[in-house]
C-alpha cells in the first residue's frame, strides 16, 4: 500500500538573493571615507578599534563586536576613531518583509554569531578575488577554481546570520515577520513604552536607543508620528501615574515619591505634576477623598 506522505512547505523569513561586495579591512587611525548611498543593504562589523558611522543625519560611534545596518538608499560614511580599525561589511540583495527591521539598527553583535562572519570571509577569499582594503571595489571576480557550492555556502552562512540576529531582537511571542513598515513601527513604539514603563527612575533617551539599537532621531521622529507626544514627555507623563498610583496605594509622602521617581526635589516634582494634572499633589491626594 502506497503512504500517504504531506509535503512540508518551508516558510522563509530572509532571502538573500545577491551578494554585491564582501570587504574585511584593516586600516590606520587616519582612515576616512566620505561616504556613498546605493540600492542594496549593507553590514557593517567593528572587529577591532572603533569607527564613526554617519547615516543620513545620524553620527553613531562604534567599537569592537558592534554591528550596524544601512538599508537601501541610505547615505553612509565611515572614518576611523581614535583607533586603527579592523571592520567586516557585506552587501546585499534583500526583499524579504522582515529586513525592514533591521533599518536604522545597530546592536553588539552576539558572539556565538561571530563564527558566521569568519565562515563568509573564509568562503569568499576562496572563492572571489577580493583586493585588500580596497573600498573602491564595485565587482566581485571568480577565482580560477572555486570551492564546490561556496557561493551557496557565503548565501546561507549570511541568511543565518541574519536570522539570529533578528532573534534576539524581537522577543518571544512576537511575529518576526513584518508584513509592512507601519506594522515595524508600531513595534518599534511599542517597545520604548515597555522600556519606559519597566525602568523606575528618569527614562534617559539615549538609554532607550542603546537597549533597542535605534537611533535618537529616528526613534524621536517616529514616537512623535505615532503618538502625538514626545518620548520625554510621555516619559515624564508615566512618572506622574506612577506618582499618582503611589499616593493613592502607598503611605509614602511627597518627599519619599519624589525621590523615589527621581526627581531633582520635592518642588520640582510639585511643578512637573501640577502641569501634567492641573493639580498638585497635595490638591490631588486631598480629591481621592470625593473622587475616589
């Protein structure tokens, strides 16, 4: 009797249809270049020293084991920072929905994933005719005779890397598949707000960027779109609930809530809540009493 066998369809979440250039570069501490856009992803790997990357309006500092994204499109330079930098960068052909989270990204790289990179480089000195440290480079050339399947070998050790780096960025339980930008978005908000709500004291901004690994201007530009508020003010506005729901539940006074939500003293935080609620706080313990 012939079995009745149910083929499996493979979803896949990142497709790397192309490799444009693939450079490891070993550089002087007076390395600079002035920058160039094009319309392929490009990563970039700090494997020694430190590098300023400038991404459209964005200046961002990069030191050993960190690793930056620049989509499509995106003017970027590069210079070397007080160090003589060694560095990875791949480029790439991409359409895959999910990429669209790795725009205006950057994170340290996990170190379980730095074998990948070695295993890319490894693959395409085989198989491609790469000169040193030359950024000039637009093509890559075959080797006379290269390893069976390296090229496939340089595709998957990529996509992978890709994969598990998206991993670790998007926590269990989420969908790590974007059908579109918004919907990237709106994750992206969704996750400064559980930033701001989960840290007690002043929610700094650059700290949010760090922890998600976006950018202070995106980031801004894009909490301001989707919410109508800043992220200090909203920041500030989860402090006064916090406050509030301290007055209300707590035998705390004035004095101990201020400093507990850091705030500078017990006037400034007076002022701050007077302004979000239109009360103090002494006005507002004393409304719970008809209110409430």
């Amino acid at each position: 009797m012939k079995a009745s066998y149910v083929k499996t369809n493979i979803k896949c979440i990142i497709n790397v249809s192309k490799i444009v250039t693939i450079h490891y570069y070993e550089f002087d501490e007076n390395f600079s270049f002035s920058g160039e856009s094009h319309d392929f992803w490009e990563m970039v790997y700090v494997d020694k020293g430190r590098v300023q990357i400038r991404r459209d309006t964005d200046v961002i500092n990069l030191k050993q084991g960190e690793v930056i994204f620049h989509k499509p499109n995106e003017f970027h330079s590069i210079k070397a920072l007080d160090s003589s930098p060694n560095f990875f960068v791949v480029s790439f052909v991409s359409n895959s929905p999910s990429m669209q989270y790795f725009e205006k990204y950057h994170t340290t790289l996990d170190k379980t994933l730095i074998p990948f990179i070695a295993s890319i480089i490894s693959e395409s000195e085989q198989t491609y005719v790469i000169p040193k440290n030359d950024p000039t480079l637009k093509k890559l050339v075959k080797v006379r005779e290269p390893n069976v399947g390296s090229e496939q070998l340089i595709k998957t050790y990529l996509e992978q890397l890709l994969i598990l780096t998206l991993r670790k960025v998007i926590k269990k339980g989420d969908t790590p598949v974007f059908p579109n930008k918004e919907s990237m978005e709106s994750h992206l908000v969704t996750e400064v707000k559980e930033f701001i709500k989960n840290t007690p004291a002043p929610t700094q901004i650059n700290d949010i960027c760090k922890a998600i690994g976006y950018s202070k201007s995106y980031l801004s530009k894009l909490f301001k779109e989707q919410t109508g508020k800043s992220i200090s003010y909203y920041s500030t506005c989860e402090r006064i609930q916090r406050a509030k729901d301290m007055i209300r539940q707590s035998d705390k006074n004035f004095t101990q809530i201020s400093d507990f939500l850091g705030f500078d003293n017990p006037q400034y935080f007076s002022q701050v809540f007077k302004r979000i609620t239109n009360m103090t706080p002494t006005e507002f313990k004393s409304s719970l009493n008809f209110n409430e």
